[in-house]
C-alpha cells in the first residue's frame, strides 16, 4: 500500500488564516476548540455497529496488514517532513497498558507517537476522524476509537468498554487532552479530564510526551507547500495514580501532574516561561486552577 507523505502539506496561506484564528481562540480561553471547520461530508457517522472492540483471527490479519502499511508511511513522514528525534526512551521501561498523552500539534503528531513507543498503539479520536475513503478504512484497522459527537449512552457505554478491554490487554491509548489540534503551537494547553479519567478509573499510568519545534531553513517547500517544522519528541516519565486517592482525586492528580512536566519542558526546551496570551476575565473564568503551577518555577 502506497501512501503519498506530501498529502499532510497545507497551503501557507491557508496556514496563515489558521494562525489569525488560533490567536483569538488564544486570547478568548477557547484552547479546545478546533482551528478549522469540520466538513461534516468528509467522514461518517458512528453508529452502534461500529467494531470498537476487534477480537479474532479476521481482525489480528487486517490489523497486521494495515498496521505495516501504516508504520511504514510513518517512518517516511518522520525522516522527510518532520525530521523527528526521540529523546527519553528510558522512560518506556516497565511501562506497558498505559494512556499516553502528547500535545497536539499537527496532522503528523499522531505518527511520531507511533514511533516514539516502538508499538502498535490504540488511539481515541472523535467521530469526524471516521473518514470516508481509504484514511478511513486503515484508521480503523490500525487502533482508532471513535468518541461519538452526540450523546448516546449506548455509544458511550461500548467506548467506556473499549478502553477497559485494550488497557487489560496492556495496549497503550493515545488521548489528546487539549482535545483540538493546533498546528505546530508550542505551548502546552490547559487540559481537559477525560485521559486522566480513565487511567485512573482503570489503575494505569499516564505516559506523557511533548513535542517540540524548530523551524526549517525555508518555510516553503519546491512545490510552494508549507513545511514541517523540525520534531523533537520528548518521552516523559510516567505518573502513576495513587492507591490512597479516589478516582476522581487521581483523575485532579495525574492531569495536574502532567501539565507540570509539559510546562517543565517548553520551560527547559525553548528557555522562556510559560505565558498566554489570554484575557484576564477569560482565564479566570475557566483556567484559574493553573495559577499556581504557572508561577512555579
């Protein structure tokens, strides 16, 4: 299966009207809204028969072959557009079922992850990543759980079990906790609940990584589309839940936790502290319980 990498390059003018809007979700707190608008023609709905839990001789075939197939297209986007370097892989041993956090940064991120933890991982996405087309058909042999977009317990109730089921078979989950992507925005966000929520309902670690950037020499490629920036993926150590804590106390502790070692690593990686841009009445608002972390030093 052949795979174009220069299908994830975007046009820098489009890139520019991306960056006027990141700046006001930015300053208007909204740091898990998306950038873009979701074309609601581009994937399909999540209905009840969707397979969230892949089990047999059928599914382990598929998942071999498209997993190659992707791992491959990984490796090409890594070395050719993201010039990745991975740096704490000391901090994989002894970590097995676990939910790994990355900032998310870009439509490549997913795949420096995927060779970060040397594995085939599970990765939680919403319902628009349900893509009609060939995407669609190798991201749902190759780990993708959908989050469906409107309520439904039943939906709910398969996801919830999902995520039971793989972290029992000791697979790693990837769960964006800033939720929106925003291309190639450093800092790290303001997270939300919902990995943390579940590594601690179901006793495993948050494995953390961050991704950083430098730019390339020119901004554009040949072709006039805009390049990558330069990937660096940093494998934190891993924060395990406390057995004296309630679930809903570790869900506070890891996401708290977490947010300290990406805020450790802009700090320590881009040698400047971390500041928003971000009304004062918009963060109190909504961000406040970050104040002490951020004035740490």
């Amino acid at each position: 299966m052949k795979l174009d990498i220069n299908l994830l390059k975007e046009n820098p003018a489009e890139l520019e009207e991306f960056a006027k809007t990141r700046k006001e979700l930015e300053k208007n707190g909204k740091f898990h809204t998306d950038e873009n608008a979701v074309n609601p023609d581009s994937y399909d709905p999540i209905t009840e028969d969707f397979p969230f839990i892949r089990k047999g001789f059928v599914w382990w075939l598929k998942g071999l072959f498209y997993n190659g197939a992707l791992n491959s297209y990984a490796k090409k986007i890594n070395k050719n557009l993201t010039n990745l370097q991975i740096v704490g892989k000391e901090n994989l041993k002894g970590v097995k079922g676990a939910i790994i956090t990355c900032n998310h940064i870009s439509k490549a991120d997913s795949f420096a992850v995927r060779e970060a933890v040397a594995e085939n991982i599970m990765f939680v996405a919403s319902e628009y990543n349900n893509w009609k087309g060939p995407m669609g058909v190798i991201a749902r042999n190759t780990g993708y759980i959908p989050l469906n977009l409107t309520p439904s317990l039943k939906l709910m109730r398969k996801f919830n079990e999902s995520i039971h089921y793989y972290l029992g078979k000791k697979k790693k989950i990837l769960i964006y906790p800033e939720q929106a992507m925003w291309r190639e925005y450093k800092k790290p966000r303001p997270l939300q609940n919902g990995a943390f929520h579940y590594a601690a309902l179901n006793n495993v670690p948050i494995l953390p990584l961050f991704i950083t950037i430098t730019p390339k020499e020119s901004p554009v490629d040949e072709q006039g589309r805009a390049n990558f920036g330069n990937y660096t993926i940093h494998i934190l150590p891993p924060i395990y839940p406390e057995p004296t804590r309630s679930v809903k106390e570790n869900e506070h502790f890891l996401k708290m936790e977490n947010y300290c070692l990406w805020k450790d690593c802009y700090e320590t990686t881009y040698g400047k502290p971390l500041k928003y841009d971000t009304t004062e009445s918009a963060w109190k608002e909504k961000y406040s319980s970050y104040d002490e972390v951020l004035t740490q030093n």
